[in-house]
C-alpha cells in the first residue's frame, strides 16, 4: 500500500496543517511499518503550469483528437503529473484555509491531473463519472480565523466543500476529515490543537484498513 502525503502549506514548520499531517503519517506508520509513503510538498516547483497549451491540449483530448505541438508538451507534463498522483492508493491531503478557498497551488494541481480519460470520464447523456476507483482520502483542514458557527464576519467555508466535491466527482467517496479551526484568532486554540492531534492519530489507525 502507498500512502501520497500532498502538502498545500508553503509554512513549513510554522504550518498547524502539517503538523497534524506529521502526527497522522507517524501513527500510520506505526500501525503499518511496511507502508510506503511519499511526500509531495506542491511548493517544490515540480507542479507544471496549466495554461494555454494545457488547455487546447485538454480540449482537444476532449473532443477525441490528437494535441500537437506545445499542447502535446503540455498534455505529457499533465499525464506524468497524473500517473504520480494516481499511483498511490491512500491520500492524505494537508490543507491550510486561503481566503475562504485553498492554496492557488493546490487547486493547480487538480486542473493540471483533471483530464478527460485520467479523473474522468463523460457520457453526454449521463455526465460525468469519476476514474479514480478504490482509493481513500483522509484531508486535514485548518483555518486561522474562520470556524463553524462564527458570524459572517469570521469567514465562509469554501475550502472543505470545494475539496470533498472535487474527490467524490473524481470517484473518491471514502474521505476522512480533520478539521482544526480556528487555530489563531481565539481564546483557547491549544484545546482544540490537541483534540486535532489525537483525532490524526486515532484516524490514521483507521484509515489503513481496507
């Protein structure tokens, strides 16, 4: 079994998100000592871009035709991206909140890997179906100010719902979510810091079971 860590925090260190994440990788290694785990930090520079060639290049596999040119460069880089991604059989995905949404370079990630024949695939008269078959995704989701039942003016979520979309549209249903928020503007964060903490450990246990 192997375990695709993706990290969506640039803070290093100073990340609550991937704190949790470390806390959730140790004790499923510890649960499982033969795991394979891979770390993909997106800041790494490894991410390629999507922009116009990618697009042609999308569209044209969409529209069952060959990308040439810079848009088969570009479509290479996509599928390359995808099949590191899909090589994996567990996700776990550490996600720090970024006005209300995700880090820009997580959702980079998903519309480079979102392509036609690879996450998806579309029947015109049923729609889309989801590729990604017999996979599970635990996603650790934390905020500085935003929190569930705080007032307009703390934030909205459009992390968590944008996220858990994205994988069951992918045809990932099997998700696990840790939620620590609000992790800044409050008056006792190390309660819920710890509560984050022991549940990472508990679902980690869980989440390697088939």
């Amino acid at each position: 079994m192997k375990l695709l860590h993706i990290a969506a925090s640039p803070r290093g260190e100073r990340s609550e998100s991937l704190a949790v994440a470390r806390t959730f990788l140790t004790a499923a290694q510890e649960a499982q000592p033969g795991l394979e785990v891979e770390e993909w930090n997106l800041w790494d520079g490894t991410l390629p871009s999507f922009g116009p060639p990618a697009a042609a290049a999308k569209m044209s596999v969409f529209a069952g035709q060959e990308p040439t040119g810079e848009a088969a460069e570009a479509w290479a880089a996509a599928t390359a991206t995808f099949h590191r991604f899909d090589a994996a059989d567990r996700y776990l995905f550490s996600v720090p909140m970024w006005n209300a949404g995700v880090p820009y370079i997580l959702k980079q990630l998903i519309d480079v890997i979102s392509q036609p024949g690879l996450v998806f695939g579309f029947d015109p008269e049923a729609g889309y179906s989801g590729l990604l078959h017999g996979k599970k995704a635990a996603v650790i989701y934390t905020s500085a100010v935003y929190g569930p039942g705080r007032p307009p003016s703390f934030g909205d979520d459009f992390q968590a719902p944008f996220l858990s979309g994205w994988l069951r549209w992918a045809g990932i249903h099997d998700q696990t979510e840790i939620h620590f928020r609000p992790n800044l503007a409050t008056a006792d964060a190390e309660t819920a810091r710890t509560l984050a903490h022991s549940q990472a450990r508990e679902q980690a246990k869980l989440f390697l079971q088939p």
